[in-house]
C-alpha cells in the first residue's frame, strides 16, 4: 500500500513550486490532500487530474486560516502540514524596504505559518502529527534575499524550534526544511533573475517535496527538528556562489 494511505496531509502555498510538488507526492503515496493557494484553479491546473481537494486561501488572513483548516480538520483530521507560501520583492535592499513591504514579508513568510499551525494544532495533537516548514538557507546566513526575507525566514525556523520543543509532549512533531536556491517562479522576482545555467544546477520543487515525503513517512518515535539541503554545485553550509556552475567534462 502506498506509504501515506489513511493519512490527511494539508499543504498551503500549493498553487506552484515546491507547495505544488509536495502536493502532488503526497497524493501519489496515498494521503487524502487538501491544497490551499490564492490561486486556487492553479491548484486544480497543476494537480493533474490526482483526488486533490484545492482551497482559495490567503495566509495572511487569519480568519480565513482559522476558518479554511477547522473545516479541513473536522471533516477529516490533520495529520501532515505543510506551509509552503512564501514571497520576496523585487525592490528587496534594505535601502528599498518601506514599513509596507516589510510588514507584506512577515505577514505571508512568518505570520502565516503561525496562523496555521495554530489553527491545525488541536487536530495535530490527536494524530500525534508532524509539521514541516518550508524556510530558507537565507535565514542561517546572509545572502542577497533581503534583510527581510532573511528575516521572516529565521523566524520561520525558530517557530519551528520553539514549537517543537513544546509540544513533542503531545506527539507533535515540528520541522523546519531549509533549502538553498530552487528553481521555482520566485526567482523570478529577483532584481536580475538567474540564467539559464544557474536554474538547470538548482535544486528542484520535486527534490524538496522528497524531503517532506521522507519526513511524513518517519515513524512516531522519531523527527527531523531541522533539515538542510542545497545544490551541490552552487552552494555549501554558509557560501552561495551565483555564478555559472562549472562545466564537468567527459572522461
């Protein structure tokens, strides 16, 4: 039987990217899915024809969070999390950031993953269920994301930390994934988007989506606080490299 037969999985940020990716593996190993995005016909686009349930839904509107996952969870329980939205400005130097912009970052990469996990919380702790975070590399280390990028994501991370260490009591388990540059439609909101060579040596949607594959199917017993990946050729533990990867040549 596949791996997550029996199991609910929510997964918000799942219009494209790595929410999609996530979605759709988890829906090929048999959980019942239930997607949330803005773009909710994105969802339905990108499914593919699998039995996802899509959801309109912007998270940085509390009510709506509250509202969308109580009715998620009644119906069906929570089992398995996922808070893959995320964004960045194009204007993104500390220099260019208004209070606006700031408070856009925080309100979608940061508030809205505590707004989920709160609102999931009480049907997490009946399925002893897991949480995954989708963060950053850019919130451990300095890079060229932006000052509040970097920063929404470092907290995004510590409400992982800090979640799990109070609730692994109950069963609960709290993940923070942390990859380096994927390439995903964001990249696109880069002040010079990265060329075609740098995207190609990327990590992919579907390489993060694995990872939250591995930690769903994780036995009770154990988790994964924090987990890190990045592409081998462009980036190592505390240095990203933009430039174009070097060419292997055929032995």
């Amino acid at each position: 039987m596949p791996a997550l037969t029996g199991k609910t999985a929510v997964v918000i940020g799942a219009s494209s990217g790595i929410g999609l990716a996530t979605t759709n593996l988890l829906a090929d190993s048999g959980a019942t899915v239930h997607a949330a995005a803005r773009r909710k016909s994105a969802i339905q686009e990108g499914a593919e024809g699998r039995p996802v349930t899509a959801h309109e839904l912007d998270i940085s509107d509390e009510k709506s969070v509250r509202r969308t996952l109580e009715g998620i969870g009644e119906k069906d329980g929570i089992d398995v999390l996922v808070v893959a939205a995320g964004m960045n400005f194009p204007e993104r130097r500390l220099e260019q950031l208004s209070g606006e912009s700031w408070d856009a970052m925080i309100s979608v990469n940061l508030s809205g993953a505590f707004y989920a996990v709160r609102a999931a919380l009480p049907y997490l702790r009946a399925s002893h269920g897991l949480v995954v975070l989708i963060s950053s590399v850019s919130g451990s280390w300095p890079d060229a994301s932006g000052p509040a990028y970097q920063a929404s994501k470092a907290g995004m991370t510590q409400l992982a930390h800090a979640a799990g260490f109070e609730e692994h009591q109950n069963g609960v388990r709290f993940t923070a994934v942390l990859p380096g540059i994927v390439d995903t439609p964001i990249l696109d909101n880069r002040p010079e988007p990265p060329p075609r060579e740098v995207r190609d040596a990327s990590l992919k949607p579907d390489d993060v989506a694995q990872a939250c594959l591995f930690l769903a199917t994780l036995p009770e017993r154990a988790y994964v606080p924090e987990l890190t990946m990045v592409p081998t050729q462009l980036q190592a533990l505390g240095k990203s490299s933009t430039a174009t990867p070097p060419v292997r040549s055929e032995e």
